[in-house]
C-alpha cells in the first residue's frame, strides 16, 4: 500500500514537473507531437516569408543571374586566354571585356548613322506623297477642301496626353538604362573573383553536402556555357543568311545590317523584329514591291531560326528538349514578364541540370547519368 501511493506520487510529481516545462520539454507523447507540429508550422512559414521575398524581389534576381550569364560568358572567353603563357586572370577578363565594349560601339556606330539617314530621307519621300495627296484631294474637290481642314478632322491629343506619353518613355529608358548597369556591374565583378562568390556560396551549405553542391554548380557552370555556345551559334546562323538574303536583293549596306540582326537576336522574337526595322527603311526607299519581298523572307528566316534551328542547336549544346524550349518561353514570360522570357531558356537549362542532379540522381537515387538523346 505505502509502495502504491509512492509510486502514484511520484507519477503526480513527474506529471507535474512536465506540466512546468510546457509541452515542448515534455517527455510523453503529447511533447512529441508538439515539437513536430512547431517545426512543420516554421518551416512552412520560412517558405511562404521565402516565396513573397522571391516574388517581391524577382526583378532584381532576374538581373543577377543575368549578370552572372555576362560573368559565364567573359569567365570563359578569359579561360581560353589564359592558355596563352604568362597571362594572368585579370589581364584575361580584362581583355574580353574591352573587346565586348568595342564590338558594341561597333555596332552602335553602325546603326545610328543608318537609322538617322534612312529616317530623313523616309520623311522626306512621307512630306512629298502627303503633298501629292493633299493636291489630289484639292484637284478632286474641285478646291473646295482646304488644307487646314484636313488637319481638323482628327481630334489633336492634349498636352496632358502628350506629356504622359513623354514621361512614360523617360521612365521606361531609365528603368532600362538602371538595369543594365546592374547586370554588368554584376558579371564584372563576378568575373574578376568567381572563387570568392562560389566560396561564399557553399558556406551556405552543409559541410557533409558541401562536395556535391559544388559538383552541382559545377553542372550548372558547364550548361550555361553551352547554352551561351548554343547562342553564338544562332546568332551566327541568321547574321549570315540574312546578309545573303540583303546582298542577293540588293540592298545596301548590307553586312552592316546583318551584323546588327545578328547581336539582336540575343533577345528571342522582339531583338530580329526590331532589327527589321532599318532594314525595311532601307529597302523601302529603294522600292515598296522590294520592302514586300525583304518582309517575306526576312520573317521566313527568322521563323525558320526560331522554331526549327534554335531548337536543336539547344537540345545539342544544352540539352533542353525543343518542346521545352518553346514551353520555358511561353512559361518564364507569362510568369516574369519581358525580362522571363528574355532569360527563359537559360533559366530552363538551370531547372533542368538541378532537377536532373538533386531530385533525380540524389533524391530518387537514379544514378544513370547519361544524357537523353
């Protein structure tokens, strides 16, 4: 009996003692299943608090990993320099990133005189045919349409109109202009010191994970160079069938065009577009009917580059299916907006490589690594 009401007082007292510590330290099943519960509720919320900073900052991601594409692209132009004896690293990056600046003011020069003096000599061909037309429309009438009623049958826009017109195109080319400072002070300074941003990178990381992280950024190093290769290829490709096209019809300055159509293409479906443009002025002034005809081919071309020759030049260098090549565009830019589906390839190229190391080899423990044909 005395054993009895020992023990039922000891089991009061532990109770007790429990009861104090709160559920988190208790012992019994109940503590069990609170500190589960409190860890699954913090990891959700960690996630959720990640995902809102994610979507919040996605534009400016968006312009670190396209620097981080610039730093990919000057790292290995700079590697292959290095192989030339006595060049160090700096000197290398350094090198690349001179010639990249004078191949854009190359081609910066090459366009603005174009553009300008195709533009003048459209306006004044416009001014003679609206002439033309308003003498028509006088002889027609028999002089009873006088000139200044043609310009009152269209409302003008306000000055409110215009100048919100104006001002959305001022802060549209300072958003323009201040990301693409980001993305090169971004690829430049990571070009320079690769080492110290991986290093600090896999400080992020669990020790005993650290060496399979770094084979995976490794993977990811590799996929992004192709893709870059894949890129310089295309680019290469429509650059030159666009110049015979220019030079067979000829049109003038026709390797100066191509050039340009060819640096344009970088950005998918709007860069030849707006390419097209000097292009169309140029043919234009020489003949409308030969306007018509560059247009057919030019876009003939260009769909031919884009749904079928960037297709497999990809899947080749950077092993992305061509369905998912057309899905990741369709997806990042509905997703992300312009800049999404600017970067959506080389987005898919990093999904797919991560996917295919961490969840497949790592997680399902499929170990076959060999690239599906």
């Amino acid at each position: 009996m005395t054993e009895q009401s020992g023990k039922k007082r000891r089991n009061q007292g532990s109770e007790h003692s429990d009861a104090n510590e709160g559920l988190y330290n208790a012992s019994g099943g109940s503590g069990l299943v609170f500190r589960k519960s409190l860890v699954q509720a913090t990891t959700f919320l960690a996630v959720v608090l990640l995902t809102l900073l994610v979507y919040a900052t996605i534009y400016i991601l968006l312009l670190v990993f396209a620097g981080i594409l610039l730093a990919v692209l000057v790292d290995y132009f700079g590697r292959q320099l290095m192989r030339v004896p006595r060049i160090p690293h700096w000197l290398a990056v350094t090198t690349v990133l001179a010639v990249l600046a004078a191949l854009l003011v190359l081609m910066v020069l090459l366009l603005i005189p174009v553009v300008v003096e195709e533009t003048l000599k459209l306006a004044g061909q416009l001014e003679e045919s609206v002439e033309q037309l308003i003498d028509w429309l006088q002889e027609a009438t028999g002089g009873q349409l006088r000139v200044e009623q043609i310009w009152e049958m269209e409302e003008l826009p306000g000055i409110g109109q215009v100048w919100r017109g104006v001002a959305g195109i001022f802060a549209t080319t300072i958003g323009a202009i201040t990301g693409l400072s980001i993305v090169v002070i971004v690829g430049v300074f990571i070009a320079y010191r690769p080492r110290l941003y991986m290093t600090g990178l896999m400080r992020l990381v669990p020790v005993v994970h650290r060496p399979r992280a770094a084979e995976v950024l490794a993977a990811v190093g590799v996929t992004l160079r192709r893709w870059l290769l894949g890129q310089l290829i295309s680019m290469i490709l429509l650059a030159l069938s666009t110049w015979i096209m220019l030079a067979l019809l000829g049109i003038p300055q026709a390797p100066s065009l191509a050039l340009i159509t060819g640096a344009m293409t970088f950005v998918p479906y709007l860069g030849p577009i707006i390419a097209l443009i000097p292009i169309l002025m140029i043919s234009f002034l020489e003949s409308p009917l030969l306007a018509l005809y560059v247009l057919i081919l030019y876009m003939a071309i260009q769909n031919v580059e884009a749904n079928v020759i960037m297709p497999i030049v990809f899947h080749r260098t950077a092993h992305i299916p061509p369905a998912l090549g057309v899905i990741s565009q369709i997806l990042f830019g509905s997703l992300l907006g312009f800049l999404g589906f600017v970067l959506a390839i080389p987005l898919m190229a990093v999904v797919l490589q991560m996917v295919k190391m961490v969840y497949v080899e790592d997680i399902l423990g499929d170990s076959n690594r060999e690239d599906t044909p």
